[in-house]
C-alpha cells in the first residue's frame, strides 16, 4: 500500500505480494491466507481499512472523492462497473486499462481478464475489445455475458450501441450507463429500426444509480467479510 500511496486493490496486493513476502503463495491457499490477514486486521482497526468493493488502505489514508471531471467520471464509472462484475463472480475486461480509476489505481489493478479471450470469429472480436467493460461468464466456455459502454456525452452513444450490436447473435445484454440527462436520447436511440431485434436487450442506467449501487454492494461486502471472513 505505501508503494502506491497507501491504497492498492485486492489484485494488485495478489501480484505484488512476493516482493515483500516471497513465501506468501507457498501454500496452496495462499489468496484465502492473504485476504484472512486483511480481514483481521480490519476487525482490528488499526492499520489498514477498506474504502470499495476491494480496495484496502492505510488507516490514515485519504480517500479520493467521486470525481467531477467528465473524463475522470468516465473511468471512474469504468472502475465501478468493474469492481462490481468482480463481486458478482463473473471474468472482467476492459478497453481501457491505464485508465486511472480512482486512489491512483488504474482499472488493470481490477479486471481479472488482460486481454479479450477468443469467443469467437476474430472480426468480431476485434470490434467487442474497445467495449468499456466486460463481464464474461466465470464457468464453462468464456463469453461476454453483460457489456457496459460509458456514455459521458451523446456524441459517442451511438456508436456505443454499435460496438455493443456485435454481439448480437450471442446472448449477451448490454447497458448504457450515462448521466441522467442523455436518457431522452438513448430512448430515441434505441428505437430507431436498426436496433429493433436486441432492443429489449438494451438497459439505461444512470451514474447516480450504479454509484448508489456500488456503495450498497460495498457495505454488503464488508458486513460478509466481518461475519464469515
């Protein structure tokens, strides 16, 4: 935590922990061992705290504050629509991993997925890869089950729908997360002909909404790690 400013994600601790315990991943459940360390000193209340779904800092760390700037919002959304894919159990991706999403954390310290899986025919592929996020089923065969495109302005929200349309023929369901105010025009959007066959596959969430979703899902998450650990 101290080498990235007192705040580091659950994956980024995983990656990282050799070079400060090399004997950390000896044992076979070596991640359980790891979170078991945190969750008590959690309990504890003295070192370290948790501030999201899976971010741990320093007790005196000052967390960040929801963004305000329209391209900072965009991969905080990113990051929030990530962290919660991981809470659900489903593979996460994303087009844009240097992105920072928040605490200096970037949204490669949070996807489980580096790079796209080839689920299918690579033209299609290619196309799905610059969707924003991606949760991709977590048994079986690996395909995208839900997409998320973050619209901060209108002008992108079409081609939002388009990148999404590519996975039309598998069924996968998509969702536009845009502040309230770009509702009217994705519903004018959404029915224009082209998109009447995967309309109902088509969700509009607003910023405000999957945020208040995130905080309830983080307070959820911190209630089961003092419960069952």
């Amino acid at each position: 935590m101290l080498s990235h400013g007192g705040a580091a994600s659950l994956n980024l601790i995983y990656d990282e922990i050799e070079k400060y315990y090399p004997a950390a991943k000896v044992s076979r459940d070596w991640a359980a061992g790891i979170r078991g360390v945190l969750y008590r000193e959690l309990n504890k209340g003295t070192r370290f705290k948790k501030i999201g779904i899976s971010i741990y800092a320093l007790s005196n760390y000052k967390e960040e504050s929801v963004p305000k700037e329209k391209i900072r919002m965009h991969s905080y959304i990113e990051g929030i629509c990530i962290e919660l894919g991981n809470f659900k159990k489903y593979r996460t991706y994303t087009a844009d991993p240097s992105a920072i999403y928040r605490d200096n954390l970037s949204l490669n310290n949070f996807t489980s997925l580096k790079e796209l899986p080839s689920f299918t025919y690579p033209q299609i592929v290619n196309e799905v890869k610059n969707i924003d996020v991606l949760w991709l089923s977590s048994n079986g065969l690996i395909f995208p089950e839900k997409a998320f495109e973050i619209v901060d302005s209108v002008g992108t929200l079409n081609g939002a729908f388009n990148r999404c349309a590519q996975l039309q023929n598998i069924y996968s369901h998509f969702y536009i997360v845009a502040p309230e105010k770009h509702h009217d025009k994705y519903d004018k959007t959404i029915h224009l002909e082209i998109y009447k066959d995967i309309r109902d596959r088509f969700t509009f969430i607003d910023y405000d909404d999957i945020i208040n979703l995130y905080e309830n899902a983080a307070k959820a998450n911190n209630i089961e790690n003092k419960i069952f650990g």
